[in-house]
C-alpha cells in the first residue's frame, strides 16, 4: 500500500513536461521516429520504383514474344488480331502514327487499355528512333484501373507505331503494402525495445545530477564544507560540480567573514565600551568628590582637575583615533607628493629619541629613498611602531633599532626593539583593533591598543604592507614595506 504513493510520484517525475529525463526521452523518441520514418519513406520509394522496373522488364521481355505479323495490314486498315498471348488481366494495344489510329488488341480475358495523348505516343516514338531509354508510365484506363504500360516499337505498311503492354499496378501496391506494414511493425518493436533499454541507460546517466540536487536541498548554513563528488565520469557533470563546489567554497567564505566581522565588532563595541567607560568613571567619580566639598579645598580640587584633564585627554585621543579609522576605511584621503624618506626620518630623530629617554635609540638610514607619500601619516606610521617600542621595553636597558633600505622599487623600514616579544599565539591578531598582548609584553603606559591598527590602515592605503616578527624574549621587529621611485 505504500508503494503506490511512490510509484506515482515517480511517474508524474518521469513524464513531468518540464523534467530533464522526460525532455530526453521525448526529444531522442521524436528524432528516432523521425529517422524511422524518413527511412520507411525512402524504402517505400525506392521498392516502388524496384518493382515497377522489375516489372516493366519483365513486360518487355513477353513483349518480344508479339508476332511482328499483327502490323501487316495493307495501308488504311486497322492491325490484324492474332491468337491469345497473354496471361488474364493484361492489355495490349497498338498505335499507328501516321493516322493517330489507336487498336485495342486485348481478347475477352484482359482489361480494356488506357489511351495516351497524341503527343505523349509521338515524343515516345521519337526516343525509339533515338536509341534513347523510354521509361514504364503509369497511367489510369476508362474504368480507373490504374496500369504500368510499356512500350516497343513496330512498322508496318509505310507505318510507325508502338506496342502498347499494360498491366494493372493493384498486386505491386500489395507487395509495398506488406513490405510497409513489415517495416512499421519492426520499427515500432524497436521503439518499444530501444525504450525499454533507454530508460535505464537515462537513469543511470542522469543519477549524478540527482545526487547534485540531494546535495543542494541539504545544503545549508550548518553545512558549508559538504563538497560534490567531480570525477563522475561526465565531463558536464563535473563541471558542473566544480562550479557547486567553487560557489560553496566562496559561500562558505563568506559566511566565515561575516561571522568574524559580527565578532570583530561585537569586539569592537565590547572593547571601546570599556576604553569610554574607564575614564569616563574616572571623571564621575571625581566630580562626585568635588561636589561633596573637595571643591573647596585647593589641593585636592587641584589633583582633581588635573586627573580629569587627562581622562578627558585620554577620550579625545581615542575619539580621534576611532574618527580615523573610520576614515581610513572608508576612503583614505592622502595628501600625497614626492619625497625622501631618509630625510622624513632625520627630521624626527630629535623627537623620538627624546620619546626614548634613557633607552638606546640606533638608526641605520640608506640615503636617498624617494617615493610618493603622505608626509603626516607616515610620520605617523613611524611615531606609532616607535612608541609602540618605548611602550613595551625597559626605561633603561631597552634598545630601539630603525632601519631602513631600498630593495628595488620598495622602501623597507623596520623598527625593531629588545622587549619581551610576542607569543605565538599573538602573532596573528596584533594588527587588530584594541588588541593587546599585555599577557607577555608589560606596559607602563596604558593605551587603547589602535595604534597599530591605524599604522596598518596607513600602510596599506599607500599601497604597501606591514608584518611583524617576533620571539618571546628576543624583542620584535616591525617591517612596513612601500611601493619606491625606481
């Protein structure tokens, strides 16, 4: 009972006017029957035209058995008749050219003959006298007895004419009957056979393309690295699964980018939150001191103020920063003209080493690096990887290398120090916003952990990259690579 319900869904799949497997079927049955038929129409013409020569010949042969006796009639009088010669219903009857006198010579068992135009007798006279083949014509008599007539020249008396034999075309049209009946019988036992082995065959060729749908009407968000099977055997069919394959390989990216952006900025929200939420507490608190009576007393209204200006310093710098990302990733307007990189450097040294204090500050600079830059952001670039260096090296055993060379058409700087380094497991997320690997890298000075993530954005928006290499306790090295005048 549970069969049925599956046997005709299955039959309304297979016989579906818009499934693939019906479109086949129908389509390879319409060119197959069409073949069929041309066949039979070329078998029915060419046995046609077989038999009547066949025939024709034949009735030319018995033709020669006429005595040439039946034309040797004085001049003005009509063929003599002679004995019975031929088989029942056949006709035989004579043309005189000369008077257009035409004499049925068929005895009481034959049928009447059928008369041709003048002009048709005289056009065939003219071929016998030619030498040219005269054709059978099929022609229908008096009754509408349709005959095949051939013909055999004669002369008698200062006469020309012609034999004419016929025959009735009624058996010939049996026999192509038969033989048309015979073909359409086998042909569609063929069509019934070849379907019968067909529907198979289709089945198992088209059963890739049914396991491709079952794939596809599983596949959803929870199952994204479900993958085709490609070598089929079916070279559309694999291409076809390549392209599934490479459209839920990009799905599949894009979901895990999507993923990691709600989670960048679930991260993001989280950790500005809590950048806002320090100092603006830190403000709270001392206005809440100073309105219990602090305010009155010049020392502690002093320390307060002075706390509060530099929380409030602390939330502009990171507004700032935040406005510049945005900025950066929307569209980097960059002030951009031709200059020296060596000498941007040279300029600064003042600066940072004061921002070094007792640290050791060594630069190795190759003279002459030009590009095409923004002055302000690569300042920028250079004084974050070098605070970044103060922040996470000792006040006084730390060391600060800068570097920086000319391979080709880049400009290499690399700021490197001799801190704590980075762990391994950090590596990957330094560039991120308020990222922090205070774990292994301790800072005296706090920061909302943008910096780097700022440098990147600058970096990348001069169309160059920046890396980092690290071990913990051998210090890291900061690489920025830009795009140089050759």
């Amino acid at each position: 009972m549970n069969r049925s319900p599956n046997v005709i869904s299955q039959l309304k799949y297979w016989f579906a006017p818009k499934s693939l497997r019906f479109q086949l079927l129908a389509r390879t049955l319409i060119i197959i029957a069409g073949l069929l038929l041309l066949i039979g129409s070329l078998q029915y013409v060419l046995m046609k035209d077989f038999l009547y020569r066949n025939q024709a010949e034949t009735m030319e042969a018995r033709m020669m058995a006429i005595p040439r006796d039946l034309m040797n009639a004085p001049p003005g009088s009509p063929p003599r008749r002679g004995p019975t010669l031929f088989m029942p219903d056949t006709s035989l009857a004579a043309y005189i050219q000369y008077r257009n006198h035409f004499t049925e010579l068929t005895d009481e068992t034959g049928i009447s003959s059928p008369r041709l135009p003048d002009k048709e007798y005289e056009a065939i006279i003219e071929q016998f006298e030619k030498r040219e083949k005269v054709m059978y014509k099929v022609v229908r008599n008096e009754d509408g007895t349709e005959q095949l007539l051939v013909f055999r020249p004669i002369r008698g008396f200062d006469s020309i004419g012609l034999f004419q034999l016929g025959t009735p075309t009624a058996p010939l049209k049996d026999v192509l009957l038969r033989q048309l009946l015979t073909f359409v019988s086998l042909s569609a036992l063929a069509l019934a056979g070849g379907l019968a082995l067909y529907l198979p065959i289709l089945r198992r060729t088209l059963n890739p393309l049914n396991q491709m749908v079952k794939t596809v009407e599983r596949t959803d968000a929870r199952n994204l690295n479900d993958r085709f099977p490609a070598g089929q055997g079916q070279l559309e069919i694999d291409l076809l699964a390549d392209s599934f394959n490479g459209m839920l390989e990009r799905i599949a990216r894009s979901f895990d980018a999507e993923r990691e952006a709600k989670e960048q900025m679930r991260r993001f929200i989280a950790d500005a939150s809590h950048e806002l939420r320090t100092p603006l507490t830190s403000i709270h608190g001392f206005l809440e001191v100073l309105l219990r009576g602090a305010a009155n007393k010049p020392e502690q209204l002093y320390k307060a103020l002075h706390s509060m200006h530099g929380e409030s310093k602390r939330i502009i710098k990171l507004v700032e920063d935040l406005l510049l990302l945005a900025k950066l990733d929307r569209a980097p307007q960059l002030n951009m003209s031709d200059m020296r990189l060596d000498a941007l450097i040279l300029e600064m040294e003042p600066q940072l080493r004061v921002l070094a204090g007792n640290r050791g500050v060594h630069f190795d600079i190759t003279a002459n690096v030009q590009g095409t830059y923004d002055p302000d952001k690569i300042k920028q670039v250079v004084l974050n990887l070098f605070h970044n260096a103060v922040q996470h090296t000792d006040p006084d055993s730390g060391a600060i290398r800068i570097i920086l060379s000319s391979i080709r058409k880049e400009a290499e700087l690399i700021v490197g120090d001799n801190g704590p380094g980075i762990p391994p497991e950090h590596l990957p997320h330094v560039f991120e916003r308020f990222y922090r690997s205070d774990y292994s890298r301790t800072r005296k000075h706090g920061g909302a952990g943008l910096g780097l993530s700022i440098t990147k954005s600058i970096v990348e928006a001069h169309g160059g990259t920046i890396g980092v290499q690290s071990k913990p306790g051998e210090g890291a090295a900061f690489r920025v690579v830009l795009p140089a005048a050759q």
